[in-house]
C-alpha cells in the first residue's frame, strides 16, 4: 500500500540563503542554523549539510542547492 506524503520545503530557510554564500555544516544539530522540522517530519537524521545559493550573473538568487 502506498501513502502520499507532502512536505513544503522553503528555499528562504535553506542555509546558504540566509549568508548567500555555500555553507558546509559538518554536525547539523549542532548547528543553530540547521531547520531540524524536516527530519522530526521524514525520521531521518541529518549528519550533515552542504548548501550552495543558485546566483544568476547579474547577482539575482533563484535558490539553493542543498544536500
């Protein structure tokens, strides 16, 4: 049996976002930056991150590649 599940994601709240420059965070909990809502949500437990902000040429931020 399959079940849909939706979770929002907000570019705004990603890491590089907010500094607007890529951000390596080696122990996501204990950073205070890292949105713990996702992991509590899925069951999964992040170890790390690696945010990098998608720039345009004239400096415009379409969003964030985080993994």
């Amino acid at each position: 049996m399959l079940t849909e599940r939706v979770l929002e994601l907000y570019w705004t709240r990603a890491l590089a976002n907010r500094s607007g420059v890529a951000v390596n965070v080696t122990d996501a909990y204990a950073d205070p930056r890292f949105n713990q809502a996702i992991d509590r949500t899925t069951g999964y437990h992040t170890r790390s991150a690696l945010s990098v902000p998608i720039i345009t040429r004239d400096g415009r931020r379409l969003g964030v590649m985080q993994a």
